[in-house]
C-alpha cells in the first residue's frame, strides 16, 4: 500500500514503473479513531493537505483533503467546480489542442 504525492515521481521514472512502488506511507496516514481537530492540526504543522485514512489493520477508509485555503476540506462539488475552471485559473499547463 502507497500513497504519491507529484513529488515522489521522478521525471524519469518509466511510465510502467507500478504505483506501489513510488510512493509512501509513513507521514500520510490517519487513523480512522482521530478525531477532526488533532488531524486538522496534525496536517497543517506538517504542511500537508491529504491524509489517506486507516484502519488498526492499514486498510484504507477514506481520504482527507484540506482546502488550499486551510479553512475547511475538499467536497466533491469543489472537485467538479475545479475540473470546470480553466487551467490557467488553476496555475496549470493550458489545454492541449491536440
């Protein structure tokens, strides 16, 4: 089990390269039975904004995302409302016109 953040993916590594392998666990896991505020607290002093939520035996339960903002977290609408939003709204690439 893995969770990757973009900065875990060398730009060399190969496309095939199994995700398992390319990222970590240990610093991006919750447990289930904390309650919101510690991993609110514990996600901001690591300057983190997802947690992958585990059970005692690591199986994943869910996913925490923290709005860049810091004020509240990531729902499914802000998802839609950002794939919506131009790139260059976003601070990414333009999209292809290929």
């Amino acid at each position: 089990m893995t969770t990757i953040e973009r900065s875990d993916i060398a730009a060399e590594a190969p496309d095939e390269a199994p995700a398992v392998h390319l990222g970590r666990l240990e610093g991006r896991t919750a447990s289930e039975w904390w309650p919101i505020k510690r991993t609110t607290a514990w996600l901001k002093s690591q300057g983190l904004r997802r947690l992958a939520v585990v059970d005692a035996g690591g199986y994943l339960k869910g996913l925490v995302c923290l709005k860049r903002s810091g004020t509240g977290y990531c729902s499914d609408a802000d998802v839609l409302a950002r794939r919506r939003e131009p790139a260059e709204e976003r601070g990414g690439e333009p999209p292809s016109s290929t």
